[in-house]
C-alpha cells in the first residue's frame, strides 16, 4: 500500500531545498473570499434573471401570447440559478500563495511578496472576521423588519462564515487572507503549522516536527550509541 505524503491533498504544497539543501516550502491555494462570494451570488442572481426576462421578451416578441409550455420555457432558466452560483464561486475564488524556508516567512499580496523573519517568535491563528457583528446586526435588523410585514427571511452569512488567516509575528497580527468556509481556514492553518514543525526539525529545534523517524537527531532510550 501506498504511504500517504503529509503534504498530499489540501492546500497544495511542493517541498525543495535551496542550493544549500535546506527546505524551501511553497504552498498554493484557491479559496474562497466573504467578499467575492456575496459578489458571486448577486451575479448569478442578476444572471439569472435577465436570461429569465430575455426569454420572456423572445417568445412574446415571437408568439404574442404564452401558454402553459412556454411559460415552462420562460422559467427553466430560473432552475440554472444553483449552476451559475456554483460556477461564479468557483470562478471568483482568490488564489493564496505562501512561501516558507528556515528564516523567512512570506505570502504574495497585490502589492508583491511581504517576507517576515521566521526567526521572530512567531505562530498562525483563525479569527473571527472582522465584519462579522456588523453583518449579525444588519441581518437581524432586516429579519425584524420582516417579521413587522408578516414575512419571514433568512438573510445569507457571509463573514459570519469566514475567517481570517494570520500570521502571528513578534505579538503582531498579519492578516494573510479572509477565507469562506472555516473547514477551509482550518486545513491552511494545519498545513503551515505542519510545515512549521517540519521547518523546525530541519533546524534542530526540539519543538520541530518528523516526517521520518530518520529525520530525527535525539537519542531515544536504547539506541546504540554511535561509533
């Protein structure tokens, strides 16, 4: 049976050494942002209403009256809503890249690569994002209003549902990406501390992580000593 590489499945990582042999660690992600998701529903959203008026504006054009089959016509398109909003997502998701070696620490932003010392105490963390009780209060706001008018509504969560990914340098918070879906958040935050343990090893540090019982330099009880 195959051995499973601690590297393999989400986000994508390649492990390579520098001209020196040390571990260079690239991690490659496309996920999805708060934003860029509510942009992707209202898209699809105003998609599928104007293909929906268009084919109501065709057949009346062609026809001058609908019957019962063309105004099952006129609604099919409303039944792509769930595809375009699935399709749009995917599309819209913001891609994170992540470079690590053993004293530096960086991520590429549109502004270029923002390298941080990796010798710094140092560490990652999930939290909540930032527009989350802003966007609870506007959401409540509108359910009552609602509920004034004898309907019901459940407004979407959008960065009630995100997080953001940080990098935690010397005490100071560096917000690396808002992610949407925190079991996403989770496996960015698993991986980069994986490869910080494995970092670690490489530099001898005991908090350090081993892929390889080979890998690891401290005796353990009833080893052989060396010749």
């Amino acid at each position: 049976m195959a051995k499973i590489s601690a590297f393999g499945g989400f986000p994508s990582t390649r492990k390579s050494s520098n001209e020196h042999g040390d571990p260079i660690i690239a991690i490659t992600a496309r996920c999805p942002t708060p934003s860029r998701t509510k942009v992707a529903d209202l898209l699809s959203l105003i998609t599928t209403i104007s293909v929906t008026a268009g084919a109501l504006v065709y057949l009346q054009h062609q026809l001058g009256a609908i019957g019962a089959e063309e105004a099952i016509l006129v609604a099919a398109p409303l039944l792509t809503y769930p595809l375009f909003k699935f399709s749009l997502r995917f599309l819209l998701k913001k891609k994170i890249r992540i470079a690590l070696d053993l004293t530096t620490f960086a991520f590429k932003t549109w502004r270029g690569w923002q390298r941080f010392d990796r010798t710094l105490p140092h560490g990652y963390a999930l939290l909540s994002h930032d527009k989350t009780k802003a966007e609870t209060r506007r959401n409540e706001f509108r359910t009552r209003l609602a509920q004034a008018e004898g309907e019901i509504i459940q407004p979407p969560e959008y960065f009630g549902e995100a997080v953001h990914l940080c990098f935690i340098h010397a005490g100071q918070r560096i917000d690396i990406a808002a992610i949407y879906g925190k079991k996403t958040g989770q496996a960015l935050l698993a991986r980069l501390q994986l490869c910080d343990g494995v970092l670690d090893a490489h530099a001898g540090m005991n908090s350090g992580t081993h892929l390889a019982p080979q890998q690891s330099s401290t005796p353990q009880p009833g080893d052989l000593p060396d010749d």
